[in-house]
C-alpha cells in the first residue's frame, strides 16, 4: 500500500500528471472579448449606466442587458440563468459560480467562436451544479465546453467543431450529464471525462465523429454509463483507458450499453498518438479493469469490434495498484505518495465482461484479447451471449464464460499484440484544416426561450441500464 502523504504534494502531482498530456487544465486562460456586441458607453447623466445584476426573474440577457456572455456570469448569482441571443460570441469564458444555467436560445446560431486564438468556449473552474445549455462551439484551441473540479455538471444539446484537443471536456469532476451533444473534429476525443472515482455520471444520445478518438476515459469510473450514442468515422470508437500521467487509476467499472459503433477507421482526422496506435477499432479497453461492455451494436472495423489490450507506459509516475486496492475512491487516491516502478509498467484489461453485443465486419477479429506479459487466462475477463465471428483467442465465449468455470489453456488463436506497435497508420491531420463534414444543424433544446432554470443539482437522472436493448443498425 502507498503511504500517505499532504494535500501539498497531492496538488503537485496533479499538476505533474496533468502536464504530462493534459495540459488544457492550466487555469491561464487569454482575455475575453466579443464582436456580437460592443461594450457599453460610460454612464452620463442622461444616459443609465448597463445593467450589472440579474432583473427580478434571475434571468440575464445577453447581449441585450450585457454585451458579452463573461460579462453575465461575471454578475449572475447562484441559480440565475443566462440566456443568449443568436450571434457570433468570440469569447473565452470562465465561470466560477455555483449553479448557473448558462443557455443559448437557438443551438445552430448561438456559436463561441475562438477563431484559432482562444483556448476554451466554456470552462467551468471548480463551480458547483453549473449546467450549459443549446450552443455551439468552434475554432478553440482546447476544449469547445470544459468542466475541471466540479460536483455537479450538465452539458446538453451542445455541438463542438472542430477543436485543438476535446469537443465536451469533464476533468477530476463528479455527479455528472452529458447529452444531446454533437462533437466532430477534435485529436483526442470527442467525448471525455477522466480522474474521477466514483463519477457518478451519464453520457447519452451523444454522436462523436471524426475525431482522434470518439470517447475517452483516463482513470475514470464507478457508476459511469455510456448509453444510445453514436460513435463512428473516428481513429478509434469509445475508449476507456489507464495510465499514471493522470491520478485516480485505474480506469474500472465504465458501463458501455445500447451504442451504435461503427467505422472507426477514418485516417483523415486530428489524431493524438494513441488514437494513431488504436485506429481500426470500435471499443478498446486499454488496460482497464471491471467495465460491462453490453448490447452495444458494432461493425465494420479494420481490426476488432472489441479489443480488451495493455497500454504500455514507458515513464510512469506510480507502480501498478493492486487489485484490492482498485475500490480506493479518487479523493483517497490524492491522498497517497507514489512508488517508484523503476521502468515501464503495463496496464492489463482485466475482469471486464462483454456480453450480449452484435459485431460484425472486423477485418481481424470480432474480439480480441491480449497481455504482451500474462497468460491472457489469468486476467479474468469473461464473455458471454455475444453475436460474432472469429476472436483472438480462439472461442473466447468457450474459454472465458461469465458463468462457469473458466479454461487453462487459452494458446489457441492468441493474439500478438505487439504487432501493433510496428503498424503505420496515416498521420494525424491539422486539426484547424481537417476535413470535417458540412456542420449540419442538430437538434435544438425545447423550449429554450421559456423553460426555467435548470443548474445541475440533481445529476445524473436514473437510468434503468437493463431495459435497454441492442440498437438496430441505421
């Protein structure tokens, strides 16, 4: 077990892990401006200085009552809600304030623009219950929507185009909905939420293309649910994944249910490294521990439907956790001084079920398991119901059943997962120039104009995981 150590040193590691690949949560952010509105005059004596609180309903217009959207946040209070008009918002906004509803009346023409310059559209820093609402993001060298240390999150009917690193963006946050969300052209994932355990969050009815990856999820889980989503035309599909560059690891129980996977071969994308080295694939769980990947519907994959695979970390900052200390919370994780490993390490996917997916069209096989330094028999994943094809090993569904006893030998058919170290895939395009398909319009929140405030008080709603069935193909 590690030993424990102060909040001092706990806050440096965070900040050492996060400059490793996720250097978005540096809270230095450039200056905010706009060209949707121009900034009121100074008061005179036949002239009423610009609103600067929220009006009697808690509700603050922009750019009617003030001319930008930082300006609004800056002088909401704890539950007002922020509505804007259709414009063009080149902003970079910050909010610290707990449960605001920051929404946009017409989600195809309120749009943040970053204009190549700015770093984040929305960030949430630390703010409770903030929810964000019917807009789009575009052109921001970061994140399109970004929340980072919060309990209490929603994002709904958002779309993110093309961005420098993620579209919608949930770091060391808990309690948490993501939904309605449109995210194409960011290099490393669509979608993401990382360092949190338990989460405690839902993604829902999302669709991710054409990104690096359409998911990720670095040591995240614990009552995470990803559900009737769309991933296709990425690098690679939905990839929960673990690693010591970030705190909280492993990555362990993500539930993976309902989804629609598909064609995640696309070589035209912005792509991160390991969405370069995952490419072909629909799910890959890459050294994660404990996830239930069920009725997912998957085809057409250059390599694996599925693939359960060790993600190998050259300079980590900590030894492997062992098994029983995989239910440690994340907050108690913060709290513990890292081992020196004295080399790489090698994350296994271990103990995750897959059950109940039909996959079809992998050019390799339908699933794969791999370890490049255990027996693939010990690691204690299991199969069950699934409609498929050949896998790696051989009758995977025979050697590893959810229920019964498992086989000794699992030599047949194994799978060299080392090969994909060698491969060459295409690499990663500009992501300011990356092909991207037309951005078509999406669907707006109803009744945007109207409906009350909305912070995120309450997340995420329940989800009866067990009602949802295999989706059909489109």
């Amino acid at each position: 077990m590690k030993k424990y150590t102060t909040l001092a040193v706990a806050a440096a590691l965070v900040l050492a892990a996060c400059g490793d690949e996720r250097s978005t949560t540096d809270t230095t952010q450039a200056p905010a401006t706009t060209v949707a509105a121009t900034d009121a005059p100074p008061a005179t004596d036949s002239m009423p200085a610009p609103e600067t609180t929220a009006g009697d309903d808690g509700v603050l217009n922009v750019p009617e009552d003030f001319a930008t959207i930082q300006a609004a946040v800056d002088a909401a209070q704890p539950g007002d809600l922020i509505l804007i008009a259709p414009g063009t918002y080149h902003e970079a906004v910050n909010v610290v304030t707990d449960q605001l509803t920051i929404r946009g009346l017409d989600r195809n023409e309120v749009v943040l623009d970053g204009e190549f310059d700015l770093d984040n559209g929305i960030r949430i820093l630390g703010a409770k219950g903030v929810a964000v609402e019917n807009m789009t993001a575009t052109n921001y060298t970061s994140n399109g929507f970004f929340w980072t240390g919060v309990d209490g999150y929603r994002g709904s009917y958002l779309t993110a185009y093309r961005t420098g690193d993620y579209g919608v963006y949930a770091f060391d946050s808990i309690n948490g909905q993501l939904d309605h969300i449109y995210a194409a052209g960011s290099p490393d994932a669509g979608i993401y939420i990382g360092e949190c355990y338990p989460c405690n969050a839902v993604v829902s009815d999302v669709v991710s293309e054409h990104n690096g990856l359409g998911y990720s999820g670095t040591n995240s889980g614990g009552n995470l649910i990803i559900i009737n989503s769309v991933f296709r035309y990425n690098r690679a599909g939905v990839v929960p994944n673990s690693g010591s560059y970030e705190l909280c690891y492993p990555e362990r129980d993500t539930t993976i249910v309902g989804n629609l996977v598909y064609s995640n071969n696309q070589g035209d994308t912005p792509a991160i490294d390991v969405a370069l080295l995952a490419m072909g694939n629909g799910i890959v769980v890459a050294g994660g521990v404990l996830n239930d990947i069920e009725r997912n519907q998957i085809w057409d994959h250059d390599k694996a439907g599925i693939a359960l695979v060790p993600y190998l970390e050259d300079d980590p900052n900590d030894d492997l956790p062992t098994p029983e200390e995989w239910d440690v919370t994340c907050a108690d994780a913060k709290q513990q001084l890292p081992q020196d490993p004295g080399g790489a390490i090698l994350w296994n996917a271990q103990q995750n079920r897959v059950i109940g997916n039909e996959i079809s069209d992998s050019r390799q096989y339908d699933i794969i398991l791999a370890s490049a330094d255990l027996d693939v028999g010990t690691l204690g994943n299991c199969f069950a119901g699934n409609v498929m094809g050949a896998t790696a090993p051989t009758d995977l569904e025979a050697l590893g059943p959810c229920d019964g006893t498992q086989a000794t030998d699992w030599s047949a058919g194994a799978y060299d997962i080392i090969t994909w170290l060698a491969e060459e895939h295409p690499p990663s395009a500009d992501w300011k120039t990356a092909s991207l398909p037309a951005l078509e319009p999406q669907e707006n929140m109803p009744d945007a104009a109207t409906a009350p405030a909305n912070p995120a008080t309450n997340v995420p709603a329940p989800v009866d995981v067990d009602a949802i069935a295999v989706p059909a193909k489109p």
